[in-house]
C-alpha cells in the first residue's frame, strides 16, 4: 500500500510479488491475463508434459528470484509511478477455495437427504441455438447458458469447477472422468482439461451427458408403465461368486427382482420377470420378452465382480454409450464409437433413468457411489427398443459389499430405492 507521499513501501513490494508470480505462471501458449496461483498450479498439474512442468518450475523459481528483488528494493524506499502498482493489485482476486474431498465415504453417502418424488420439476431451461464443438471454456459456456460463473476450487489434488444451476449443483472435476450432479457421481465420456490456462469441458458430454440431465423435467421418460425385470444370469450361469458366503450372483439377482415386483406393483407399474427361477434365458430372449410385452422400461439386475482387486466397492449404474462417444468400460476386443445400436435411440432417456436410479440407490443404502456409467458390449441393452439401464448393485468381490448383500434387509433396502426412483409421474 502507498503512503501519502507515493513512496511504495514493503506492502507494495508483496503485492508486485504476487501478482507477477501469478503473471509468471500464465499459459505459455499466450493467454495474457493474470491468473490465480492456486488455478495455476492445478492446470500445470493436469495439462503439462513433464518437460513442461519442468520449464514451468524453472520459469516460477526465477519470477520469485525477480519479483522478490523488485520487491526488496521497493520496501527501501525506490521511487515508481503508483499507476503500475495500482493496476497490479486490482489483478483478479483467486476464486479458489479449498474444500475437504472429492470422494464420497460411505458415512457421508449415508448422511445425504431423502430423496422426494414429488419434488418440483427443474426450472432452468437451456437455450436451444448453441452449438458447440470440441473443447468449450467452462466460464463461457456458464455465461452461454445464463448461469453464474463458475468457481474454481482445489478438492484433494484436483481442481474442481463448481456450477450452479436453480435445480442443483454440477462440479466439475479436471482431470476426472468422474462428475457430480445433485450430488450423485457422473460419469464424463471425456476428462475435461486445462487448455490455454482455462477449464474446459468437451463438447460432446455437454450435449450427450449433462443437457439431458439439466433439462430432465421431473417424469419418467417412458411410453407406458409395463416394466420387465432382469435378474441378471440363471441356471448354468450363476454369475459371481459372493466371498462371504459362497453364494452366486444369480440368487441374489432373482431375491432383488422378487422383493422389487409388489413394491412396483403398489405404485401402478405392470410387472414381468425375464426368469422367476433358475433357468437359463439368453440374452436375447430377454430382449424379445421386453419386446413382445411392449414394456416400456428395462432394468437389468446384476451383483459385481472386481476379478480379484478386492477393494473395489460400491454401485453403478450402466445405459448404453452414445454413438461417437468413447465408453467409460470395454469388455473384449476395442469397440468401434460410430457404431449404431437400436437402444441408441433413447439415450436421453437412458441417462435420466439411470440417473435416477443411481441416486436412489446411494442416497439410501451405505453404498460407496460408483456413479453412473456407459457402455457397449451388453447385447442385454443394446437392442433395447425401450430405455434400458443395468444396475450393478454391489461387489460380491468386496468384503464389505459382500456381507451387505447377503442380509435381506440391504437387499429390501435395494428394492426399496428402485421403486422409489421409478414412484414419479411417467412422461405421458
Ligand atoms: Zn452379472
């Protein structure tokens, strides 16, 4: 701060010293402005090859070696024009704050609201005239879409933009695939990315993954309230082995399908099951059932399997990837995006669905969020002509997971979360 005579003093000095190490740690393809610190270092982080990153220190240790000297002969008493120490210290205050975690526990999934289904449908809507292609600045698709501008905060190492929109909040992580909106774990096709100092989303999950979520309005995107139930595997397939008790996945799968039917059934659903014992039914029988039913919704039921990696916790829920899209799980040879499936014609729908389950599930068992994922190589929900979601309901690989599974009232409590996610008005 200048004194009355417009000497600068030891204050002026710092503040010259922090904004240019802000200034020295600006893009290096050109972006002017003066960034924060803390901003800056999370995009160094996440967008710099390691010989950058190098240079990056190299070019910060000097900037502090200047300004601090600039800031030394300030501080005893050498005369500047205030102008240029005036423009330093109106340089942008850092938006960045820090927050505790980006990973839920499962105490705190546990803590988060009930959900209601009778809650108000959203109230934002998004202008129809953007069209957006690759790479999209964060701030500006804020300021495109009429919302606050993001705040940019440090969650462990990871730089996450907060949004906020009148029905809920989006973060967005850098660096992640994983997202979160109204508080459950998204799934984004691409990790957004630091580019040229700003945070930016790709285009094709602002179009694909987070429109059809903004713009849900609230009712079940369905042609109709006939619901087949797919308790996943069956007579000589019995799935996944429970570590805890030695019991198979294709019990489990067909107990959750039971407990599920009366509960859908209380709420106006017609309900069939794609096997009531243990039999085997392909999967495409199952998907000619949902076909010659006319059903109007699909779930398919499953308990997973880690392969050995015995941490791995938690549900996710699975609807088929949209066409150009990279998948967020490939199983057996590399897949090819471009390719076109029946169900690819509900994918809006799909997202929402399996959204709403996903967050009905974790918001009321102990479950750690695993968010909601896409994929290709389940035929059960590729020619699907109906929306369609696969619930993966826990780790039977997973100790903990494991024993949740085996008691029957986490499994009623599993049921009881998807018939609370399909309890909305239908979309007719
Ligand atoms: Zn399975």
């Amino acid at each position: 701060m200048n004194n009355a005579s417009g000497k600068p003093t030891l204050f002026t000095g710092i503040a010259i010293y922090r904004a240019a190490l802000s200034g020295a740690l600006r893009s290096p393809t050109g972006d002017n402005r003066l960034r924060s610190v803390n901003e800056a270092v999370a995009s160094k982080c996440l967008e710099a090859s390691c010989c950058s990153r190098w240079l990056r220190r190299f070019s910060i240790v000097a900037a502090q070696m200047t300004t601090c000297a600039a800031a030394v002969v300030l501080g005893l008493g050498c005369r500047h024009t205030p102008v240029r120490v005036t423009a330093l210290r109106q340089a942008r205050p850092c938006p960045v704050v820090p927050v505790a975690t980006a990973e839920p526990t499962p105490q705190q999934t546990n803590q988060q609201p009930a959900l209601s289904p009778t809650a108000a449908p959203p109230q934002w809507v998004s202008p129809t005239n953007l069209s957006y292609d690759g790479w999209i600045d964060i701030r500006q698709w804020a300021r495109d879409i009429g919302i606050p501008s993001p705040v940019l905060a440090m969650a462990g190492t990871n730089c996450v933009a907060h949004l906020k929109f009148p029905m809920g909040n989006l973060d967005i992580r850098l660096g992640r695939h994983q997202a979160r909106w109204q508080e459950c774990e998204l799934w984004l096709a691409h990790p957004p990315l630091f580019i040229r100092g700003q945070p930016c989303v790709h285009a094709q999950d602002i179009q694909s993954t987070l429109l059809p979520l903004l713009t849900d309005n609230g009712q079940l995107p369905v042609t109709n309230r006939v619901i087949v139930l797919d308790p996943g595997h069956g007579g000589s397939n019995p799935g996944a082995r429970n570590i805890a008790t030695g019991r198979w996945e294709k019990e489990y799968t067909l107990d959750l399908a039971l407990r599920l039917k009366p509960l859908l059934e209380d709420q106006g659903w017609t309900v069939f099951l794609t096997r009531t014992n243990d039999s085997d039914v392909t999967l495409s029988n199952r998907v000619a059932m949902a076909d010659a039913l006319g059903a109007g919704l699909f779930i398919s039921l499953h308990f997973n399997d880690a392969n050995g990696r015995a941490a791995e916790s938690g549900i996710e829920t699975y609807c088929m990837t949209p066409p150009g899209l990279p998948s967020a799980f490939v199983r057996g040879p590399s897949e090819t995006p471009s390719v076109v499936f029946p169900n690819n014609a509900h994918d809006a729908a799909n997202l929402r669905v399996a959204f709403r389950l996903q967050r009905a599930l974790v918001s009321r068992t102990s479950a750690v969020d695993r968010g909601v994922r896409r994929a290709r190589f389940m035929a059960v929900l590729r020619n699907q002509s109906r929306p369609a979601v696969l619930v993966e309901a826990g780790y039977l690989s997973n100790l903990r997971d494991a024993r949740l599974i085996a008691s029957p009232e986490h499994r009623q409590a599993l049921a009881m979360a998807i018939a609370h996610a399909l309890g909305v008005p239908p979309h007719f």
